[in-house]
C-alpha cells in the first residue's frame, strides 16, 4: 500500500465522517464545520491519488489550493449566515 | 412575400392588431375603441371578400412558416376555409355592433374588446388552418380567450361556469393533442388535402387509426357539444349575451363541428372513414345528440339554457351531415354551419334584448313582450321558425338536403331523427312565440332598464343587428338558388370533395 | 485565429464581474444603471458568439494564453451559446424590473447579480471538470447572498439551508472529480471522453454517482427538491426570478453536458430512473402548486413540476436528437416564463399588498398588463401552442413515440392538464370581482416599467415557440 493510497483512503474516511455530519447534525456551527471536514477529506484525496510514479503533480495541487479558497468563502458566508439567524433566534 | 400569401395573414391581423391596441387603451377612449373596432371589421371584410372573388376564380391562397424541422404552421383560405372565415366575420361585425350598446357603460370595456378581437382571430386561424398542428395552435388560443369573456361578470357563478368550461375545452384539446401527434408519428408532417391522406397508410395502422380518429373527434366533439361532451354549454350561459352569441353562432361551437369535416373530409377522407366503419358511429353520437338536446331544451324556463340545448341539438346537424356518406348530405351539413350562425346569433340577439330592456329572463316572462318589443320578437320568430325548418327560412334549405342525404345514404332512420327533432324544436320554440306575441302583458315587467320611447322599443344598437341577421335568415332560405348564396358556395365545396359527382 | 481580445468568450464573464464590482465600490442601492448598460453589451456579445458559432461551429478560448491543464480553456459550443443567451435574455429585463422593484433599496443587489451572472456564464462556457466545481461555487454563493439579502428572519433560513444543501452537494461533486483525476489523470472533457469505457474501474462509477447526485440535488430533482420552495418562495421577486430562471438550469446544463459527453456510455444506466424521478416531480409539484395559498409559493412548486419535464429527455437521449433539443428548448421556455411569473407575482404582490391567492380578487382590472403577462406565461407552462414550452413538449412526444416509449407521452400531456389547473387558480381568483380584501402590507403603486419588463419576458416565451428552427441550427453545432 503507497503512502498515496494511505492518504486517499483517509481522505475517504474524513469526507464520509464530514457528510453524515453535514446530514445528521442539528447545529448550524457543527454543520458548517462538518463541511470542513468533508472538504479536507477530498483535498486529502485529491493530493493522495495524485502522486504518480513518487512524483508530484502539479495540477491537483493547484485545484486543492483554489478549493481551500473556496472552502473559506463559504465557510465565511455560512458563519455570518448562521450568526444572524442566531441572533434572531435568541432575541 | 406575395399577395397571395400576405392575405391570409391581413386576415389574422386585421383582427389580432387591433384587439392588442384596445388591450392597452384606457377605459375611457371610447371613441378610439369603436373606432378601431368598426375598421377591423371592415377591413376583415374587404379582405375576405377580395378572397371570394379569388376562390371562385381558381387562385389559391397560402401561406407556411416552418417552427421545427418537420413541422410547419400553415394557412390556406380554401372554399371550405373562407366559408367559415366570411360567416365569421360577417357575424363578428354585427356582434361588435351589438356588444358596444349592450356594454354600454359597464365596467373593463378594453379588456372584453381585446379578448373578443381574440377570439376572432382565434377563429380566422382554425379556418385557415392549413394542417392539424395549425389547427390546434388556434384551437387553443380560442379556449384561452374566450375564458375572460365566459367569466366577464366576475361573480361567483360566472367563475363555477368558466371553470366547467375550462375543464371541459383543455381536457378536448388533451385528447385532439394525443390524437395529432399519433397521426403525427405515423405520417409526419401532413397538409389538408381533398381526399384525405391517410388513405395510402399501411392497412396494419387500421386499428391505430380508429383510435386516433376517436381522440380526435371527441377533441373537437367537446367545443362542438356533442353529447356527452356537451356539458360546459349550458353552464356558459353566465356570460353576457354579446358572449353567447360568439360562443354558439360565430366561433366555438363552430369551431368544434369545423374540427369535424376537416378531420373527416380532408385527413381521413370521407371514403376512406367510411372503409374503416367510422362515419355510422359518428352519425349515431349525431343522432343522439340532436335528439337529446332537442328534449333537454323542452324542460328549460331559463330562455338562454333553453338557446343553449337548442345549439346542442343543432350544431350536430352538421355533424350528421358530414357523417352521411355522399356529397347531399355534405352540402347539407355545410350550409347549415352558415344557417345555424345566423338563426342562432339573431336568437341570442333577441334574448339579449329582452333581458336588458325589460328584465325577461324566463320562457314563462315572456307574456305579452310582442306587443311592447315587435320588432325584436319578430325577430326572434324568424330565428325560431328558421330552426323549426319553417319554409322560406334558411333551415328549411339545409334540412332538405341533410334528408336528401340521409335518403340517399341508405340511412332512412337519419330522415326519422331530423322530422322528429324539427317536432321537438316546434314544441319548445312555439310555446315563446305564443306567449309573447298573443298572452297579454303583465302590469309590470321584472326590470324594465330601457324605456320605450315611440317607434324605438329599445337602444338601436341593440335592435339593429338582430332585424339584419334574421333579413339574412329569410334571404339565405328565399334566395338560397342565388350564385352568391351560402348554399351555392357550399355546393362549390362538394365539387372539390367529390370529385364529378354532378356530372 | 482572431485577436484574443476581441473574443466575446472572456468578455462575457468579465463584463459582469465589472459592473458588480463597480456597483459595490459605489455603495449600497447603487448600480442599477451600471448594470443597464453592462447587460445591453452582454447581451450583445452573446448574439455575436451564437451568429460565430452557428456560422463555423463551436470554438474555445484559452484564457490568458496558458492553455490546460495548467490553464483554463473556455469552450463554447451550440448548447452552451444557448443557455448564454437564455441568461442574458433573462437577466436584462429583470434589471429594468429590479430598478423599480428596490425603489426603497437594493443592499447588495447590484453586486451580487453581476456576481452571479459573471459566474453562470463562467459555468456555461467552462470546459473540465474542475473549473465547473469552481464556478458551481461560485454561483451558489452569490444566490445564497441574494436569497438573504432581505434579512427577514425566514430568508436567512432559507438561505442558510440552501447554502448548506450547496455546499454538501459541491463537496460530493469534487470527490467525484478528485477520484476521475486519480484513475485517469485529466479533468478535461474533452480528453475525458475517449478514456471512459464501458466497463469502468469501480472508482469511475462511484464519482460518477457522486457527482451526478451532487448536481440532481443542485437542480432540485424530487426527491431532492426540498430546499427549493422555501429559498425561491421567500426571496424577493427578481431573486426568485434569477434563481428559478437561471440557477437551477446550471446544473442541469452541467448534467446534460456530462451526460452527453465523457460519461456517455454510463448516463444510460440511469436514465430510466431519472425520467421516473422527472414523471414523479411533475406530479408531485404540480400538487403542491394546487394546495397551496401564497401565490409565489404556488410559482415555486410550478418550478419542482417544471423542472421534473427537463428530466424526462434523459432516457430518450440515447436515440437522437430530439430529446436534447426537447431539453434545451424546455430550459429556456421554462426560464423566460418563470422569469416573467416570478416578476409578475411580485407585482401583483406589491398591488394588492397580500401575499395569498385568496388577496387577488379583482387584480384584473388594477394590473392588467401584469396578468396578461403572468396568463402568457402560464401558457408557455402549461405547454399551449405557440408557446416555447409547447414545442418543447411536442419534441419530447415525438421522440417519445419515435422510440416506441409511450407512457411519457401520458406524463406530458398530463402535466399540462395539471399546470393548466394551477395557473388558472391564479387567473380565476384575478378575474373575479368583489371587494378586495384588506391589505397586510402598505399597498404601493407599480411602475410600468416593472409591467412592461415582465410581460416582454413572458412574450418572449411564447414567441419562442415561432422559432424552433434556429434552436435546432444552434445546437447541431459543435455538439458531441
């Protein structure tokens, strides 16, 4: 088994563990933070499958860098989002 | 683009240009209203008349727009066409007269004029449609614009009978869709043609074919009410007399029973339909329905319901004659598409009068209404002898040739069903005619609107175009032998349907 | 090749991302005119790229001259000109209606439409895998923004659940793209589609699956159509009309294009499922539209039923070109008509100041133009001749018919018996006369151009339905 493969199969995991998060939880924090999760599972596969022949690949590093951007975008949004509709809830 | 394809469409538009303008005139422009209302009319007319002239003489008229590869809008103002464009737009000219004194400061003015031009358009279109794909692009745009006018009053009841309609035209049109695009899928895309075109088809089809023809007679049976599709009728009686007269003279049930000698004639072919045992079952729905609207309207004390069964039972008489297999019962049922227009429209006129000036809603309120309106029961009485087939009228023309086709057929008990009915129509038209030209008035009418003053018993808008339309009734029964009659244009048609039959 | 800098492609995600950016930089409320004139020049940019496209097929673009993989190509073929024009179609009469409609005050409109409309023609022109990932994002955020941007506490809501279904099914679908990265090592469609085989590795089926839920749930597919009406039934009416027009027709656009393209041989297992999923979202949103009393409710749910006809060309795909036609042609009568009953029902909304089917009464004579608009697009829905929607329909029976497949036929015509009922609960309670009932929000007067703005949309719904024939030329260019 490639260290590649480790970190794919981990990927995998984390990014299972994130969606029931995403599906399961009530939280909105927990939710979006569980978001996180699933999004570091795919960057870890993302960079794990893309290692061939021990060398690196440039492009998924490329991709996992733009998706970490996105991923705080969205995760600033949903954090504002969340908030204000917590405010509302507690007033 | 040539003038020969420019006409047809001049015809469309000198409807549907200005309908969209009224759409947007304030309430208040009257003057402008009637106006553009009166020159469309006119302009149709000329129109319509310049295409007479050309028909007779051989020219043909057309007009095609491709929308998808493969399927084609398509217009063409053949004889048959242009005898229901002209009777259209004729009566839509009387109708508009009729509907500006009945609307007389009523509210939402604009909006019924635009639906109307609508309407009409609609109906120039279903003429005109030069193959089912056409025809059922105009036969929906009549359903979408005649709801506003059936539901025009806004109440309670004018909703409960717009809906009934709107169920029961859209479900028809569901069906006259299935059966389109079977064919459809069977031929590709077909144009009208004498004769029919499904003749050629694989005999495999046969049974496909039956069934398609089933969806698409009772597509168009549902505007042309027969029966048990005819239930919407009666309960669109909500809408204002100007409505009903477009309803039942000028453009839907007509269109309806339109629907069925272009389907029967023109797709199938009337020798092929009646290889595949299609046109008995057809005349038999017919039968039944003259007789069971005849009877339903003997029952009826509401004056326009009773109208209504009356058109039930009438508008099959076309019906029946495209069903009888041979070119006399085909002149008969195609003259009467015109004679029952007229007839119907001056008695829907009539009624019209009677409820705005005096309040007179009911068949046992009409006591003594002959001697405060003459000349609107006179009317009326030519609508109604014309119905019974009283010589001299309109109807008696038709009649004779739909038994003169039924004799010839073979299908004697057709010759039984149309005396039986013109006894029916005798038994629920001469009771009104009796009431109200020899009862004696009552002290009080139930709401007397419109006072007399001398000779003019109510607004002349109002009385003029009921006294044109029942002149035309006797003119057209009198003159019928005439070259520019109704029956002669018809006669014209059989020619092209069958070919040499009258050599 | 001609100058790159004259190339309509970049001009069309640039453009917009200007005039946003602009309109935030000048402040809250502000921006409008900006993007008047900005949409006018998109606008025109997309009918020179469908004129080039129909004339010498499809082309593409490399941005900044890179070229990929390092780089991102921009590819526009007849599909993709399309949905561009349906977009700028769609979006510049809603700027004329959205200048009236915020009189009181945009927030952040303006920013956030150049922002998405930057984003969905970045989507519609993109040309790998990834690139869609990014612009997907892109355009759920910006509709997340706009959804919240009236701050009421049941937007925020609904807001907050449509941006966390976003983010799920964006996660989903990037896993899908890591694992096609990892067995073939390209994300280019292109290159993609000659390497998919029949008989791929499990881990090609398993992206697939992920990246096709991921996009059935961005389009609202029932059962995934959960979150729809709430964010399309609260936003204010030009959001709605943005979301509901343009929005969900981007993941389908993305389905169709994948279904049609690298992932051709294995869509197929799935097509019948989804036709089914399609025949059950009409009927089921259809329903929903006939049982509830908020009238742009009634629009949302018309929107889950719609939306159920673009899945019915899936299993019909296969055979010819009809059905693709038949999607197409549904997504942009869909969107015009949507577009322009969204709009019309926030007219009739600020009209009569009620937000229920029930507040209309005698609404035809205070608005008629907006009424006529909402009844054309009703018909476009409905699938009534001339309309857009009505050829559409008529291409799916006859691809329907041609494959021998005739229970869609049933669902078709059925649909529209059922959208028909729904729209006339509309028209019906409009028409009738009565004393109007007491308003629940301060009643305003409606600008013309809000009517105008929304019965041209609607026309242009029905006109559509005139012009199959040069649909048809676009799409049979440069497609695969």
């Amino acid at each position: 088994m490639t260290p590649g493969l480790i970190f794919a199969l981990a990927g995998v995991g984390l990014f299972v563990l994130g969606l029931g998060g995403v599906i399961l939880l009530a939280q909105s924090l927990r939710r979006i933070l569980a978001f996180n999760l699933m999004g570091s599972g795919v960057f870890l596969v993302l960079v794990g499958l893309a290692q061939r022949d021990g060398n690196p690949d440039p492009v998924p590093q490329a991709m996992v860098l733009t998706g970490i951007v996105v991923a705080v975008a969205a995760t600033a949004l949903a954090l504002a989002l969340a908030r204000q509709f917590g405010d509302r809830e507690d007033a | 683009m040539s003038l020969n394809e420019l006409l047809p469409l001049g015809v469309l538009a000198s409807s549907l240009v200005p309908g969209l303008i009224i759409f947007t005139l304030p309430e208040s422009r009257i003057r402008v209203r009637t106006v553009l209302n009166l020159l469309g009319a006119l302009t149709k007319m000329i129109l319509v008349g310049v295409l007479l002239a050309g028909v007779s003489a051989g020219e043909d008229y057309g007009f095609r727009h491709t929308v998808l590869p493969g399927l084609d809008l398509v217009f063409k103002a053949d004889a048959l066409a242009l005898l229901f464009v002209t009777l259209s737009s004729v009566l839509w000219l009387f109708t508009t007269l009729y509907a500006i004194g009945y609307l007389e400061g009523a509210p939402h003015r604009s909006r019924f004029f635009g639906f109307f031009s609508l309407c009409v358009t609609a109906t120039m279109g279903i003429a005109m449609a030069g193959n089912l794909f056409t025809f059922f692009v105009f036969y929906e745009l009549l359903t979408l614009a005649t709801f506003p006018l059936v539901v025009h009053r806004g109440t309670p009841q004018a909703m409960k009978g717009g809906t009934v309609y709107l169920a029961y035209t859209l479900g028809g049109g569901a069906l006259l869709l299935t059966g389109i695009v079977w064919l459809h899928g069977l031929t590709g895309s077909v144009d009208f043609a004498y004769g029919g075109y499904l003749a050629g088809l694989d005999p495999a089809y046969e049974g496909q074919l039956k069934i398609a023809f089933l969806l698409l007679i009772a597509g168009v049976g549902v505007k042309a009410a027969i029966v048990p599709l005819h239930g919407w009728l009666p309960q669109a009686m909500v809408a204002p007399a100007p409505v009903s007269a477009l309803l039942h003279a000028v453009a839907v049930v007509k269109a309806g029973a339109f629907g069925v000698v272009r389907i029967v004639y023109e797709v199938y072919g009337v020798e092929f339909a009646q290889g595949l045992d299609l046109l008995l079952p057809l005349a038999v729905a017919a039968a039944v329905t003259i007789l069971w609207g005849s009877v339903r309207a003997l029952f009826q004390d509401d004056l326009k319901k009773r109208l209504a069964f009356s058109t039930v039972s009438q508008v099959s008489y076309i019906v029946l004659g495209v069903a009888l297999f041979g070119p006399l019962g085909t002149v008969g049922g195609l003259v009467h598409l015109v004679h029952q227009g007229i007839m119907k429209i001056t008695l829907f006129f009539c009624a019209g009068n009677f409820a705005e000036t005096l309040g007179i809603h009911k068949v046992s309120e009409m006591d003594g209404a002959g001697r405060r309106m003459p000349l609107t029961t006179l009317a009326f009485s030519i609508g109604a002898l014309g119905m019974m087939g009283a010589p001299l009228t309109a109807g008696a023309v038709s009649k004779a040739w739909l038994m003169d086709g039924a004799g010839a057929s073979g299908m004697d008990w057709a010759i039984g069903v149309l005396w039986t009915s013109s006894l029916l129509n005798a038994a629920y038209f001469l009771p009104i005619l009796w009431r109200a030209w020899f009862r004696a008035s009552p002290t009080s009418w139930p709401d007397e609107h419109i006072p007399a003053r001398g000779r003019r018993e109510t607004a002349w808008l109002l009385l003029l175009p009921p006294l044109v339309t029942a002149a035309a009734v006797l003119v057209a029964g009198m003159f019928a032998g005439a070259e520019w009659s109704p029956l002669s244009w018809a006669l014209l048609i059989a020619d092209r349907e069958y070919l040499l039959w009258r050599s | 090749m001609p100058d790159p800098f004259l190339d309509p492609l970049p001009w069309l995600i640039l453009l917009p991302l200007a005039w946003g950016a602009l309109a935030f930089v000048a402040g809250p409320g502000r921006g409008g005119g900006l993007a008047l004139v900005g949409l006018t020049g998109q606008l025109g940019l997309a009918l020179v790229l469908a004129v080039q496209v129909v004339e010498s097929g499809a082309r593409s673009h490399a941005v900044g001259g890179w070229g990929a993989p390092l780089g991102i190509d921009l590819l526009a073929d007849g599909l993709a000109v399309a949905m561009l024009l349906l977009t700028q179609v769609v979006a510049l009469p809603q700027a004329v209606y959205a200048r009236a409609y915020f009189a009181q005050g945009a927030g952040q409109f303006w920013p956030l439409a150049g922002f998405l409309l930057a984003a969905l023609n970045a989507l519609f022109l993109s040309a790998d895998l990834f690139n869609i990932y990014v612009t997907l994002e892109l355009v759920s955020l910006a509709a997340v923004g706009l959804v919240a941007l009236g701050g009421k506490p049941g937007q925020v809501a609904a807001a907050l659940r449509y941006l966390l279904v976003s983010l799920t099914t964006s996660g989903a679908y990037l896993m899908g793209v890591a694992l096609i990265y990892g067995v073939y090592g390209t994300v280019s469609l292109a290159t993609l589609a000659p390497l998919v085989t029949h008989q791929p590795p499990l881990a090609v089926w398993l992206a697939v699956g992920l990246m096709g839920l991921g996009l059935l749930a961005k389009t609202a597919l029932f059962p995934f159509h959960f979150w729809l009406p709430p964010a399309h039934g609260g936003a204010a009416a030009p959001v709605s009309a943005l979301l509901s027009a343009l929005v969900v027709k981007a993941s389908f656009y993305l389905l169709l294009r994948l279904a049609l393209g690298p992932f051709v041989s294995l869509a197929a297992e799935a097509a019948l499922l989804l036709g089914m999923l399609g025949a059950v979202a009409i009927l089921w949103g259809s329903w929903q539209a006939l049982r509830t009393v908020h009238i742009k409710m009634l629009v949302a749910w018309s929107t889950v039923a719609q939306l159920g006809y673009l899945f019915l060309a899936f299993p019909l795909l296969a055979a010819d070109g009809l059905a693709l036609q038949a999607g197409v042609m549904q997504a942009l009568a869909h969107g015009l008509a949507k577009a322009a009953m969204f709009a019309a029902a926030g007219v009739l909304m600020l009209a009569t100041g009620r937000d229920t089917l029930a507040g209309l009464a005698g609404a035809a004579g205070r608005v008629p133009l907006t009424l006529f608009a909402f009844a054309l697009a009703g018909i476009t829905l409905m699938g009534l001749p001339p309309s857009g929607g009505f050829l559409a329909k008529w291409l799916l029976i006859d691809a329907a018919l041609h494959q021998g497949q005739v229970g869609w036929v049933v669902v078709v015509i059925g649909g529209g018996l059922l959208a028909a009922g729904y729209v006339f609960r509309v028209l019906r309670q409009a028409f009738l006369h009565g004393p109007p009932e007491a308003p629940i929000q301060p009643v305003h007067p409606v600008s013309r151009s809000m009517e105008w703005a929304t019965f041209l949309l609607a026309a242009a719904s029905v006109l559509l339905g005139l012009r199959g024939v040069e649909l048809v030329a676009l799409l049979e260019r440069g497609m695969p």
